[in-house]
C-alpha cells in the first residue's frame, strides 16, 4: 500500500509530469541518460522521492553490466 500511495502524484500530475520530463529529455543523449534525467526532474519537482532515484542507479549499474 506503501508504493501505490507513494506513486500517487504520478497520477494526479500526469500533465505536469509529461511536460517535465518533455523538457529534461534530450534527443541527444541516450535512454540511460534520459531516464535519468527525467527521474532527477520529478524529483526536483516533488513528483518522485529520493529513494525512487537510488533505485532507478542501483537499476542502471545493474543493466550496464549486462
């Protein structure tokens, strides 16, 4: 219950969450620095916490050593 709570304001900014990421995404650069940077713009904004973005590195270092 803990993680649907905490995934509420995904849902209830949906708008606000495209346009954020929209603008912290970059053709340039490559998914891995995308999702990144998506996440650290939610973060900055209070749509995701902390944690979420721990994970998220902990996901990224595990696939690249795929």
């Amino acid at each position: 219950m803990h993680d649907f709570i905490s995934e509420l304001p995904m849902y209830q900014h949906c708008r606000q969450v495209v346009e954020i990421v929209s603008g912290a995404i970059s053709t340039k650069h490559g998914l891995e620095n995308n999702l990144y940077a998506a996440y650290e713009a939610l973060l900055l904004k209070g749509i995701v916490v902390d944690k979420e973005l721990h994970a998220l590195e902990a996901w990224l270092s595990e696939i690249s050593d795929l």
